[in-house]
C-alpha cells in the first residue's frame, strides 16, 4: 500500500484513502475487481477521492489486520467486524478518536445512526469506530423440509421433545427415499454456529456478548448452569447419531453445500438462507419444500435466539492514518448521498418502480451484488429501503418474515453497554477455549464434567475481570435510572 496522491487515469489529483476490509468473497464479472467497477468509479467521482482497498483472505483475516497494524504501512480505514479486536485496539491507543473528525469532515454521521450504535463504539465518552449496522435483529431461526415431515406422516415439531423425535426420524427413516443411510436429523456449524434455537431452548445463549440477569447480577451466559444442560441434550443428539457426526467440519461452504445436496433436512437458517443454500437445494430437487418453525420450546417454556448487537463492523481509523477526513467524507457519503444507490444498486440498471413495488432484475442484481462491500463501511440499515429490498427480491423467500421471526424471538443480552476492556484482553482467548471445549463435550471427546472445569478455567483466564468490568456498568446503568 503506498500513500499519496493517485495517479491513475480520471484520478489525478485526488487525494488518495486506503483501505482494509474483508471481501466477503465476493464475485466481480470479467475484468473487474473490487478497485475497479460501476460502483467505486461513481463512489470516486462524489467524493473527489482516489479510493483504493485491499482485501486480505478472509481466513485469517483478524491475523492479517495484526501484521497491518504492527506494520510502517497503515491505511486510512480498516473495516471489522470482531468487537474483540476493535476493543484491543482501542485499549492500546492504536486507533484515532473520531469526535472532532466527524464535526470537521462528516457532521451528517451524527444524525444516521441510533445513540445504542453509538454507545457501541464510544470508549471513555470518545468515539472510536464510524458503525455499520446490522440488518438483522438477530441470529437464526428453524427451517425443516415439508416434504420429509409429509413423507414420514409428522407435523412441524414445536417442542424441545417434538423436535427430538423429528430429529430420530430425518436420521433413522429415510425422509428422501433413496434407500440409503445418509441423512442427518440435524446440523450444526463448526464452532457449535447455528446451535442458538438450541441453547435458547434451554433459556441462554453463549458468547463473551450474552449476559444474563441473575439474582441482581449480570452472569455470562457461557457459564450458566442452563449451558450444561443444553450441552448434555446435544451430546445426546451426537451419540445416537441424530446430529451431524461431522458437524465439527462444517465451514460455510461445506455446510451449505449439505443443505443444497439433500443431506440436512432441519438445521437453523440464517434469515438469508432462503436465497441461499435453500434456494440451491429446491433448484437441484424439485420435490424439496422447506417452512420455517417455530423455535424449539424447553421446559418452562423457554424459546428464543440470539440477538444481534447494534453494529455489525467497525469502520476505524489507525492512529498513524494519513487521511483520516478523507476516510471520514467516504463514510459520510456512503451512509448519506450514495446509500440508496450502493445498497440497492443503480436505478434502471438493477431495479425499476411499477405500480410502486421495486421490481429487481435478478441477473443484474446477482451480477453486481459485490456493492456489499462498500455500504458494509457504514451500513445505516434504513428500515424503508430494507422491506423494499427484501420484497423486492421475491415473496417466495420470505425474507422480511424470516427477518419478523427472528425479531419476536430474541433472547436480548442484559450487556447493552461499550465492550468493557477486559472484552478486548481476554475475549478472542475465551472464545476459543470455548467453542473447542463445548464442540468436543458434544462430539463427546470430553465428558460433560468437564463443563465445570472450564467455567473455572474461564473465571480464573479473564472471566472474573470480565464479569466485574459488566457489573459495574450494569451498577451504573441501574444508579441512573
């Protein structure tokens, strides 16, 4: 990355903004790339800058911003979506404040986004991340194949114990009458993703992010005794062969590529997976029909998912940045003037108006759908423009519903405050410690035991910080009222 000024065609002296940000994997159409196509040229010629990104692997996209960091080249921007990462940074004093920043160069970015954005990104009454935020309101909710419930003589499962016996029967029955034994009743992701209707079924949710009110204290929901309980039930799942018995391999792709071959007949979707690997698997097997369920209830009727946080990624600014308005009036643009057109895609080109229902040209919307990369910087997720989008796209997949689903079931974080510092010391180790202990209790390479050893481990490797950092925020919060 060089700084300066551009000086490439129709770009002379503009003044240059770098930027880092994860590519989503996007796909371009021949001969263009993420610094060259229809959007970042009309992105350049309303900002007068010269904008220039680089997108690193997204495996090992977090080490690769370390090396940036650590580095004597620093770009304007760096877009993440790892809360962890962005609050180590901010403890380390390697990121600029932006308050005078966006009076100067964006005073518009004041007004976009909601104060719960806000207080998401604000450290010490400093704002230190421009937000982008997310358009769902939480994590994921149930979808099953019809076809295999009718074929099997069940109805759409409600409880945790209907569940099970759906889950016995996708597994054990042939639901696809291939004659082979080669469905599973359930899936999950690796790093136990997509389990959260099944932790919810049990009353709670595990993230550094998920706190839960007990007893006037706010405890992480990773350590709650309904944490082991839920554990137990998936393990039960994995020994009778009812869950996935590769579940712990399951990336993205794998994953996805299960659910369109006919593999996965119940899972937890994303509210997007309708145009996704749902989509994929109705194309390859006409017969396929798949509805969403209601979430699986556990005892005391406990139901739910996890909800998302306000902020999706963190555009931030490194302190050594060279441009730092620049940065600033890219951001305002793209959450201001240019929002409609980057999120929706160039009216005439990618959609039309009749009879006042946006009408999108699949092809071209699918074509260019790489514009994601963009208003991922500082996504204002205007409800408006969403439901037009979203029913835009079609009633078959029932995206603003699934979107609806989520949003009456979410098991909200009693945490709603700024990550506290010990989120940034200690969360990317606590996390990992585990996701690799709850996958290998439910794989069962560890015995259920062990749960109580890793609380204790989590307590003593920065838990206890942790946990007194959110109480004192939630003492605070209480004192104000």
């Amino acid at each position: 990355m060089a700084g300066g000024k551009a000086t490439g065609p129709g770009n002379e002296g503009r003044p240059m903004v770098r930027i880092v940000t994860n590519g989503l994997n996007a796909i371009y159409p021949e001969g263009m790339d993420i610094n060259s196509n229809p959007y970042i040229e009309s992105i350049r010629k309303h900002t007068n800058l010269d904008i220039r990104f680089t997108i690193p692997p997204s495996e090992g996209f977090d080490t690769k911003l370390n090396v940036i960091m650590a580095s004597d080249d620093i770009p304007d921007l760096i877009s993440t979506s790892n809360t962890n990462w962005f609050v180590h940074y901010v403890n380390r004093q390697a990121l600029m404040p932006l308050d005078e920043l966006i009076d100067r160069h964006a005073p518009g970015l004041r007004k976009r986004f909601p104060q719960e954005a806000w207080d998401q990104v604000t450290v010490d009454g400093r704002i230190y991340a421009i937000p982008s935020l997310n358009e769902a309101p939480g994590g994921y909710l149930m979808y099953a194949r019809k076809d295999w419930l009718d074929r099997l003589g069940l109805q759409p499962p409600t409880t945790l114990d209907e569940y099970y016996a759906v889950m016995k029967a996708f597994a054990e029955q042939d639901p696809d009458g291939n004659g082979k034994d080669d469905t599973a009743g359930i899936s999950i992701r690796e790093n136990m993703g997509g389990a959260s209707p099944l932790f919810g079924a049990f009353g709670t949710q595990v993230s550094i992010l998920a706190w839960h009110e007990r007893d006037g204290r706010l405890v992480n929901g990773t350590v709650l005794p309904e944490t082991k309980e839920a554990l137990a039930f998936m393990a039960k799942l994995y020994k009778e062969k009812l869950l996935d018995q590769q579940f712990m391999l399951n990336k993205t792709a794998v994953f996805n590529e299960k659910i369109a071959n006919g593999k996965i007949g119940l899972y937890a979707a994303s509210w997007s997976d309708t145009r996704g690997p749902i989509l994929d698997n109705r194309l390859n097997d006409p017969k396929a029909e798949w509805i969403p369920l209601d979430y699986p209830v556990g005892k005391d009727g406990r139901k739910g998912t996890s909800a998302s946080q306000p902020v999706r990624y963190y555009s931030v600014v490194p302190a050594a940045a060279v441009n730092a308005a620049g940065a600033m009036k890219l951001l305002d643009f793209l959450s201001g003037e240019g929002y409609r057109d980057i999120k929706l895609g160039f009216e005439n080109e990618i959609w039309t108006r009749t009879d006042g229902k946006m009408v999108i040209n699949f092809a071209e919307h699918n074509k260019h759908f790489y514009r994601g990369v963009y208003s991922n910087l500082a996504d204002i997720a205007e409800p408006g423009v969403t439901k037009d989008r979203l029913d835009g796209l079609g009633m078959p997949f029932r995206l603003n519903e699934n979107l609806s689903r989520i949003g009456q079931n979410l098991i909200k974080s009693a945490f709603t405050g700024t990550t506290v510092p010990a989120m940034g010391l200690y969360g990317a180790n606590l996390e990992k410690d585990m996701q690799e202990t709850f996958t290998k209790i439910v794989a069962g390479a560890l015995p259920l035991s062990e749960f109580d050893a890793f609380v204790e481990r989590w307590y003593k490797a920065g838990g206890e910080q942790m946990t007194a950092e959110v109480n004192a925020w939630y003492e605070s919060k209480n004192r104000e009222k």
